[in-house]
C-alpha cells in the first residue's frame, strides 16, 4: 500500500499540538514530580499529554506499534508502522517554568523514521515534516543555515557534564574548540534551532528513542543531518547529532 505521508503529516501536527496545548494547563502552576528510577522526573503532564497521544493514533491507525516514554511499547500486529512519543522533551525545564520544552511524535515505517511533529507549545513555535513534504515550521518552509565552517558555527548541547559521564569528553574538548559560539540551548530545542537555520551544530552523547523521534525526517527535509556521531542517520545509537550538510564532513571527524 502507498503511503499518503500528507496525510500522516496533517494528523501528526495536529496531534503534537492537541497535547502540547495540554501541557501548558499545567505549565508554571507548581506542578509537582514523581522521580523515576534513573531521577529523571514525570509529571501528571506528562502522563496526560501521552495519553491524548496514544487515543488519537489508536482511533486513527488501530493496529500500528507505539512505544512512549512514560507508557512503553504497546502490543501491534502491525509491526511495520511505530509511532514514538515523547509527551514532553525536558520535563526538567517544564519543572522550572522555563519555554524550551516540547512534544515529540515520530512515526517510523519499516525501519525508517518517515514522519515528525515537534511542537514548543510555550513559544507557539512547531516543526513538522514528511519524506517528501518539506519541512514546516510555523507554515513556513524551514531550511538549514547555509554556514559551511566550524569556525563560523554556533554549537549548542544539553548538559555539559553528561560528555565527561557518557565517556565522549574529548570529543566534545575538540568540537567546542573548533567552533565559534556554544550555547546551552538544550534538549529538544536545541534540535528545532538546527532545523530552522539558527545554530549549525546540537548534540547529546546519550539519547534515547523517544527524545529524538520527529528529527531525522525535520533535519532531512530542512536540508540538513541527524543521526550518530558516525554519520549514519538513526535514533537508536544512544547518541545524536544535527548539523547542516556543508559542516558534516567537518563535525564528523572530530567526534570519532
């Protein structure tokens, strides 16, 4: 069956931003966490922003996989389609009142992530895309920067002490070095700033599925790169990396 990946685009944006509206019900109100077993914190949001997820993708594609942050893998006799959620990406900044948190859906099919919405609710700002489609932000097309040297580009990571934890501090000595602006706009933003031109490099030395689900298909669209460390474009490396395609043959050396 031929896939309508317009279709899968408009359903996708629309329900990153049904849920990222739900978020802000609860966004600066004191909202408390639960910590989980490796501290990272869950709120109630999140937990209700997966569940509007989830009832919208089972009423439209009963049968496809999904695997969420907060509710896991769900069973499928459809294991060709899988949907990945993250309600909301930097629930610590969430905590803190502070905007830069987001709702990520990505929809892979056979194997390869095709589709992705990532919507900033608190800035209004979202970022969807489709094989094919373009890449959207705010309805209008979103391309990469057109810097093509390190030493003029501007790098932005999560937590700096996380390269030192995950083993990737060299790398992340000769990266920082070489560039001309760090900036610690972290998590899922950092990816979004990538996308629509901003900055020119974002990375993390440790990722999991659902914190980058929508990117390959967003950076991919916007003429840009996301994957590993490598070059290979992927979300289950445990590592991520978004740039422009002038700096890639550049960054990739460095973090080997």
């Amino acid at each position: 069956m031929k896939e309508n990946m317009q279709d899968y685009l408009e359903f996708i944006t629309e329900t990153a931003y049904l849920a990222g509206r739900l978020t802000l019900s609860y966004f600066q109100t004191g909202v408390q966490a639960d910590y989980k077993v490796d501290r990272s914190p869950v709120t109630i949001a999140d937990k209700k922003a997966e569940e509007l997820i989830r009832g919208r993708i089972e009423k439209k594609y009963p049968g496809h996989a999904i695997v969420g942050e907060e509710f896991g893998a769900s069973e499928s006799n459809q294991t060709s389609h899988r949907w990945i959620i993250d309600p909301i990406d930097g629930t610590k900044a969430f905590l803190r009142g502070v905007p830069l948190y987001g709702v990520l859906i990505g929809l892979e099919i056979e194997g390869k992530v095709e589709v992705g919405a990532a919507y900033y609710p608190a800035m209004n700002e979202m970022l969807a895309a489709a094989t094919g489609q373009g890449c959207w932000w705010n309805g209008r097309r979103a391309h990469v920067s057109s810097v093509n040297k390190l030493e003029n580009a501007w790098v932005a990571f999560t937590d700096p002490a996380s390269f030192e934890e995950f083993g990737k501090q060299a790398a992340w000595n000769r990266l920082q070095k070489a560039a001309y602006h760090r900036a610690g706009w972290s998590d899922c933003y950092g990816y979004l700033l990538v996308a629509t031109g901003r900055i020119e490099v974002m990375m993390d030395p440790i990722m999991n599925i659902w914190d980058c689900g929508p990117f390959p298909p967003i950076l991919r669209e916007a003429g840009g790169y996301f994957g590993d460390w490598k070059g290979n474009e992927n979300i289950d490396a445990g590592e991520a990396l978004a740039t422009n395609q002038a700096l890639l043959a550049e960054v990739l050396p460095l973090l080997s």
